[in-house]
C-alpha cells in the first residue's frame, strides 16, 4: 500500500483540474492506497471557502472535498498565510462571526505539510 498527499494549488474555478484531482483521491482508495493528507496552497486555498455555493448544475467543489474526507479520513489542510490573504479565515482569526473556514478544512503551516509528507510515499500536485 502507498501513502499519497495532494498538494492543491489550483482556483477552484478550473473545474477540470478540480474533478481530475478529486477523482484521483478518489481512485487511490478503490485501489487499495492511503490518502492522508490534502494541502491546499496559493489560490487552491479557495477551495475550503465555505460559502462557494455551486448552483444545482454545477460541480459542487466544496462538498465533494468534504465527501472525500468522509470517505478517507484524510486531513484537509489549508495553507494559513495563504487562506489569510485571500480572505478565507477560521473563526480564530474573524474579528466577529464572519468566518468561512469550518470543518473538516484546518488551518497548517508549510512545515506542518512538510513534517506531514514524512509519512507519505508520494506527493501529486493539481
């Protein structure tokens, strides 16, 4: 068995690379691998924003991570300098209730992913 992590550095307004990269998750427990981690850096950051709502025709990128971390137990991590810059904030750092960074996405430093690929076999990045 192998053990991947996701770097995610994508918008999540390119859908292909969205799908592509969620069916690869996907795919890797069908064939018996571990996921164990997702990163999500740069504008790929913009994926744990929780108030993207998809209308009912479109790819609900959201949800389907949040699915993905059901079904796999991986960790969602989302890069905490990044997110901050791009307005995507935990309700550690919203000066009242506007916060849009809920679970099962957590907030990681890049030496938190870096201690974490240590654990991993393979890194793919979308």
């Amino acid at each position: 068995m192998t053990t991947y992590s996701l770097l995610i550095t994508h918008s999540p307004s390119d859908v292909t690379q969205t799908i592509a990269a969620q069916q690869f998750a996907q795919n890797l427990q069908l064939q018996g691998h571990h996921l164990d981690n997702i990163f999500f850096y740069g504008e790929g950051v913009l994926h744990a924003n929780a108030l993207n709502l998809a209308p009912s025709d479109e790819h609900a990128t959201y949800h389907h991570w949040c699915n993905l971390h059901h079904a796999t137990q991986c960790q969602l991590l989302v890069c905490i300098t990044a997110a901050i810059k791009r307005g995507v904030v935990s309700a550690d750092e919203a000066k009242d209730d506007m916060h849009n960074l809920h679970k099962p996405f957590e907030q990681a430093g890049l030496g938190e992913f870096f201690s974490a690929l240590h654990q991993c076999n393979k890194l793919v990045q979308f």
